[in-house]
C-alpha cells in the first residue's frame, strides 16, 4: 500500500465533515478502538433498521426522495461549493495531482448535473419486484424469481464528492441504505452533502439513517465497515488501484471490484481520420481524470491517420508516450518520451497517452489482453470482420465499436447514475446502476404439494 493510500485510509477528517445530522459520534481522537467498534456497529444496526424500511417503500415514495434531495443539492449550492472550496484548497496545498483535484472539485455545472442525475433516476423504473424468471411446475408448484433490496451497501471511496450522490440516489431508488467512507480530501465537501441528504430524506418520512458515514473514524472506520461481515451486504470500493486493491485483500464482507481503467482504442487500418482524430481527442481530453478515458492508443502499421491523430492530440496538451516505429511520426514540438512497459501498464488519469504500432488485429488482441484492466477496449475501423472478431476475442466488460470510450458510463448508456464500473465476472460487469444494487429472492406458491 502506498503512502497516500495509507493517509487516505488513515486519516480522520477534520472539523465539520461528520455529517451533522447523524447522531452524535465520537471522533477517533477521543474514542478507545471499543468505542469506536460500537459506534459503527451502532451505525450499522440503524442501516439494517432503515434497510428494512426501504425496502418495503414503494416506487412513489422513493422518487419524492430523490427529487427532494435534487431539490435541496440546488437550494444548498453556497453551501456546498463553500465546503468544497476548503477541500480544494487543502488539496493543493499538499500536493494534491491535478487529476485527483479535478475530481475533488465541484462547480454550479457539476452540482446541477449531480441534480439532473437524480431527477433522470426517478423518471426509471424501480428494479424492486421485478420478475427475472417464472413459471408453473408440472406438479402445480407457482415459481418466480424477483428482484429485492441488497439491504445494507457500503462504498469507500477518495477524493469524489460525487460519488456521494450518486451511491444514495442508487441506494435508495433500489430500496437500500448505505454507509459511507469518502476519505480526508473530501471530507468538508461529503460532510455537508451528508447532512443534506439525510435532511431531504426526513423531509419525505423516509429514514434518514439510510444514508451515513463512518468518516469521523478514519482508517479505522473504514477497517470496521471491511470487516463488518453480517452487518454489511455488500462493499463497493471506487478509486485507484491501491485502494481497491487493499480493500479486495482486507474485506471479509462480499466486494464488488471496480473502478481501474487501463483502456485501449486499436485504430485498424481501414479507419477513417476524421473520425480517428474526433474520438482520440474526446475519449483524451473531455475529462481525462476519470477511469473511461483512454490511456493507450494501439495504431496498425498501414494506417495513415496516425500524424493527424498524434498532432491533434499533441495540440490539446497530451504528453505522448511512444514507441521506436511510432516515434518518427510524432509532430515537431510535441511533448514525446519513449514507452516502456511502466506506460502499457499506467492508467494516467492525466494528459498522457501511451501509443504504440502493431503488425495486425491479433498483435492489438495480444497486447490488450496482457495490459488490459479489462474495463473497456475500442476498435475504429470500417471492416466489419475485423469489427466482430475485436467483439468476440476481447474479454472487458465493455467492447466499443466506433464510438468514444467515454460512452462506457451508467448516464450515457442509460441506466441513470452509476455506482461504479465492475471491472469483475460475478454478480455485475459493467457500469453498476439501479439492478445491480438488487439481489433476488426465490418465491414458490403451492396448494399443499410434497416433494416425492
């Protein structure tokens, strides 16, 4: 684990950042690690208590939450940009990456998006009932299976006050509670959300403890939560490799891994530039900070639009990180240094781009598979094999055909917010929204049959 990873785990947040509305919680400061171990196991008694009110609100009742937290994220802007300017301040301060801090940050356009997120959940349909499979045995047996409340959803997360939102909008509208660690960087920003949260859903007579934090307790809140096995349904850890990492390696509560995205676009031969040169740039620069952003560019040998690509990309900031075959091709007064295999492994969240050339499609299927993450892969090309062949042989959980990167996300691909990108086989894979936060439950009728 490294050093950051350890202060992000360990630190206790400062003044402010507890979530105001919860009941009073002793920081680790003053708390005995007892203490401490029964204030969470306090906190997520009162989740499973909220849980099981949650789950039996119906659909009405659950998106007059949502819109009344939209509401009150809108009515709480000052608010919250104050706290969130504290934030990042601090973070610049120690040195923060521009990346993390672009993450960290939020402004009247993301609180508004962050609302508009909310208002598009409600307008979905709630998971909760629904029937996945049913039917009549020949014995008469009635046989259904639906969809149900996970309960009791923990997410611990860095420097992503969105994350905040989006986890308990989700939780809620799929009849669940959710306890949060949402680390120091942005602890005055998650404080304030967390009151507000809790405020809109008291507003509606619906459980304010089915949205809390463990944040006042530092690592060991969070170390509490990993191990809360019985009292905790399921952790979903979002953020860089090591926090995911330590939290897969540390958790005895089921983990849903997500979130690391060494993507990969293969631009084919038969590629047109035009078209090569507007998906590199936006699935680059529209927000490179965030895991759907490509971080290497495979280019094939007999394709021409690689100058146009690499200076298009060399105009808008991105430092190029290359290969000997694709070094002559890069544009005078580009920022270029030679690739090694540190860059074919790097999700750089950052202007970087690591571009190599390869012989055919198999080498592009090669390469990804040995350095891919598997959370998304695209291929631009107008040859149609070439196009199903990239589908059935790479293995991510999401395969893009001539299309931007940045479309792998629960809001563009219609689920409303996400909770995270499953980057796993079971249970979810992909962008986790609403069903992904259900389990299901096996329902069987008879007339007083016996089983012979």
């Amino acid at each position: 684990m490294t050093e950051q990873i350890v202060e992000y785990i360990a630190a206790p947040l400062g003044d402010g950042t507890g979530g105001g509305a919860q009941a009073p919680l002793a920081g680790p400061e003053t708390a005995g690690s007892e203490t401490v171990a029964a204030e969470v196991r306090a906190i997520t008694e009162r989740a499973r208590r909220a849980s099981r009110r949650m789950a039996g609100a119906n659909r009405a009742w659950k998106d007059r939450g949502l819109r009344a937290i939209a509401a009150a994220l809108l009515g709480s802007q000052e608010r919250i940009l104050a706290a969130n300017a504290r934030d990042v301040a601090a973070g610049g301060e120690n040195g923060t990456s521009a990346a993390m801090l672009d993450r960290l940050t939020l402004s009247p356009q993301r609180i508004q998006g962050l609302a508009d997120a909310l208002e598009k959940l409600a307008t979905l349909p709630d998971p909760v009932g629904n029937v996945v499979r049913g039917q009549t045995l020949p014995n008469g047996l009635r046989m259904r299976q639906i969809n149900v409340p996970m309960g009791v959803v923990a997410a611990i997360y860095e420097a992503r006050p969105n994350v905040t939102v989006d986890i308990a909008g989700l939780a809620l509208k799929s009849g669940n509670a959710v306890i949060l660690r949402g680390g120091t960087a942005a602890g005055h920003t998650n404080g304030a959300l967390l009151d507000i949260l809790r405020d809109a859903l008291d507003s509606v007579k619906l459980p304010s403890d089915a949205v809390q934090s463990v944040d006042k307790y530092g690592r060991e809140g969070a170390n509490l939560l990993m191990k809360a096995r019985g009292q905790v349904d399921v952790l979903i850890p979002r953020g860089g490799r090591e926090l995911i990492q330590t939290v897969v390696r540390n958790a005895a509560v089921p983990v849903i891994e997500t979130g690391e995205g060494n993507v990969h676009i293969f631009i084919d031969a038969s590629a047109k530039e035009e078209m090569c040169v507007d998906i590199l740039l936006n699935a680059k620069t529209q927000r490179p900070s965030v895991c759907n952003t490509v971080e290497t560019l495979l280019v094939h040998r007999d394709s021409p639009v690689a100058p146009a690509v690499l200076k298009a990309l060399a105009d808008a900031g991105v430092r190029l990180h290359v290969d000997g075959r694709i070094a002559p091709l890069v544009p005078a007064g580009a920022v270029s240094f030679p690739a090694t295999d540190e860059d074919w492994a790097t999700e750089y969240m950052d202007l970087d781009l690591a571009v190599k050339m390869v012989d055919s499609l198999p080498e592009a299927i090669a390469h990804i598979r040995t350095w891919s993450t598997g959370h998304t892969e695209a291929i631009l090309t107008n040859d149609l094999a070439n196009a199903e062949r990239f589908i059935a042989e790479i293995d991510s959980a999401a395969v893009i055909v001539n299309a931007s990167t940045r479309f792998t996300d629960g809001g563009e691909l219609g689920l409303g917010a996400e909770v995270g990108i499953s980057t796993q086989k079971l249970h979810a894979r992909g962008p986790m929204g609403l069903t992904e936060l259900t389990t299901t439950k096996w329902i069987v009728q008879g007339e007083g049959q016996i089983r012979a």
